[in-house]
C-alpha cells in the first residue's frame, strides 16, 4: 500500500467536508481534496491523480450514483465509496452494481464513523492495487506468450479463457478478441466443432472420456502430452498437433488454471509416413530377392533375408542373426569351394549390405 493515500472527497455540505478533511488527515497517512460538485470533480480528475474518491449519494446537479456510472462507463477505475446519509437499501444495491467498492452510511458519533471511512478507503486502495498488480502480471504473461512460437492458449479455474496467442488465431482462425474472457469449453470449438474438455481440462480433474478420445497420453509429473490429427485446423486443412498441458501457477505456487501449448507436426507426421512407407517398400523387394542378402553391424548378423537363409541351411531368420560376420565368411567360402567344386565353376547368388 502507497505510504500516503490522496482522496478526492465530494459533498455538498461544506460543513461535513471540513469535518471529514480533519479527521481523514489527522494521522497523517491521507492527504484530502475537498469538492461540492460531481461536475468539479470531473474537471479536477483530469488533472490531477488520486488512490481513491469518496462521495455523497444526494447533491444537486449529477448525484453520486451518476458520478460513479460516469467514470466507470470511461474506463476510470479508481476505488469508489458512495459514503450518505440515504440508508435505502435499493441505492446501496445499484451502487455496488455499479462498480462502488463500498458503500458506507452516515451517522452516529463522527470520530468512529471516520476512522471507519479511514479503514474503507484502505481496503478499497489495498483491493485496487491487488487487481492492477494481477493485472500487469498477466499482462506481462500475454505478451510474452504472444511472441511464442508454437501456439499457446490458458484458461483460469472457471474456464475462462485468459491467453490466446497470435499462433493460436494463425493454427485456428479465431482472434484473441472474440474468444478472450469466454467460458463453457469455447475453447474446444475451434479443434473440434463442438464444447468439450479437452487435454487442457485433464490437468486440473480426470475424465477418462476424454481421455479416450486421445491415441496415447503421456505424463510427466503434471504435465500431459499427445498427439492427434484436427481436420477442422487452418479453415479445414487439417493438421497433426503435438499437444503439451500443465497447471497455471500464481507467484505463491497455487494453481490458478491450466496452459496449453499447441505445436503443428504436420510435415514431420508426413516424413514419418513416407520413410515408413519406403521401408516397407525396400523390405518387400529385399524379402523377394532371390539373391541372399545379410545385413551386418558391430561384426555379427542383423539382417538376412530368406533366400539368404536357406543359403546358409536354416529355416528361419533367428538362425541367422548374432553370427559373427567373420564364421558367416567361412561358412560361405566353404559353400562356394564345394560348389566349385562339384560343379567346376561358382554360381552361388549372394549380395552384402553392411551397416557401419
């Protein structure tokens, strides 16, 4: 809290703002500026900073109830205590719907009804400083995710999204500004046309129905990670996603919602596919040879085809593998001398492959 509190006092009763003004800085811990009219205080407002306004609710011209919807209809946010002699229940209630930090009736003995004032406009300044300090630090958070580049989205604990980043609007189509602030699984429209948990919605509770909706979830510690292909992504393009979701912390460690981090893996899903394919394709053509064809690492056997096999008179390819590739030489050279052998000319068909 700021070590001294300046505040803007407004009454028509010159009287009571004197009274007030005294007993306010008596302590030395306020400084007050005194008004009769809503309208004054809107001029000195523009020229000048307080922590906090205090205002009677019936003076002529523009009331305290129109003063406060004034300044909160422009933006201004400053604490606000509507501080009258008028107990109506149904004012107190527009009040503080209208933005009032509190409210606070006049009467009974001055000093206790001040030193009362006194702890309002504390706490109303206390609040105020609370809220724009959580508000900077996110703030700072957005900004900074904003410049990631994989795209980033949060949610605070009732599901409200807090953070969207310029990658989510680039991977989705939705800018910051028509999702922000939005609850009931909003977010979940944009992957999968429908409100739904998502992965983001597993690290704060377990739902094992949308767990089955993922291929394989990893976890680590508190961190969940997957992967899926969104056709909705890109304005129906469609991509393969690699998913990352952790809890949100404050700065005293309490989780304050859930963050996700999206990232488009589609060119390497398609790499993937075509070097298996390749794979599988190199495998058909090798298996089909009928050239015996070894595969050799580290000196000994990690591949044979069957042609290869029968070659070396077994059956399977687990009779192959683990020789050594120098005994699998002089069991071929043996076979080649015996055909020569017999024949008087070799004609063993045979292809090395080696793997270093």
């Amino acid at each position: 809290m700021v070590a001294i509190i300046r505040v803007l006092y407004v009454d028509d009763e010159p009287t009571l703002l004197e009274i007030g003004k005294l007993c306010l800085e008596k302590e030395g811990q306020f400084i007050v500026d005194t008004l009769t009219s809503a309208t004054e205080a809107l001029e000195r407002l523009n020229t000048v900073q307080y922590d906090a306004i205090v205002s009677d609710y019936q003076m002529s011209g523009m009331d305290g109830l129109e003063f406060l919807k004034y300044l909160r209809s422009h933006g201004q946010q400053l604490p606000f205590i509507l501080f009258t002699g008028k107990g109506r229940e149904e004012v107190m209630i527009e009040a503080l719907n209208s933005g009032a930090d509190f409210y606070l009736q006049k009467g009974g003995e001055p000093r206790s009804q001040f030193v009362e004032l006194q702890h309002k406009i504390r706490l109303a300044v206390e609040q105020r400083q609370t809220k724009d300090k959580l508000s900077e630090s996110r703030q700072r958070m957005t900004d900074i995710i904003d410049h990631l580049p994989d795209a980033t989205f949060a949610i605070d604990l009732d599901g409200r999204v807090i953070v969207w980043n310029r990658a989510m609007e680039e991977m989705t189509g939705v800018p910051p500004e028509q999702i922000l602030g939005t609850g009931n699984h909003s977010y979940a429209l944009p992957f999968y046309g429908t409100r739904r948990p998502i992965l983001l919605d597993l690290v704060l509770g377990e739902d094992k129905e949308t767990e089955r909706k993922y291929p394989q979830i990893i976890r680590k510690d508190k961190k969940l990670i997957s992967e899926i292909y969104i056709p909705l992504l890109y304005g129906g393009k469609g991509a393969y996603v690699w998913f990352i979701a952790s809890p949100l912390y404050d700065t005293h460690g309490n989780i304050i919602g859930a963050i996700e981090s999206l990232r488009d893996i589609t060119d390497r899903k398609v790499t993937e596919d075509a070097l298996k394919e390749n794979e599988q394709n190199y495998r058909a053509l090798v298996e089909s040879s009928f050239d015996g064809i070894v595969i050799h690492q580290n000196g000994s056997v990690v591949y044979a085809n069957i042609t290869a096999v029968h070659l070396l008179g077994g059956t399977s390819e687990r009779q192959v593998l683990g020789i050594p590739i120098l005994e699998l030489t002089v069991v071929l050279s043996m076979l080649m001398l015996s055909q020569h052998q017999l024949s008087g000319r070799v004609n063993l068909p045979c292809m090395w492959s080696s793997v270093m």
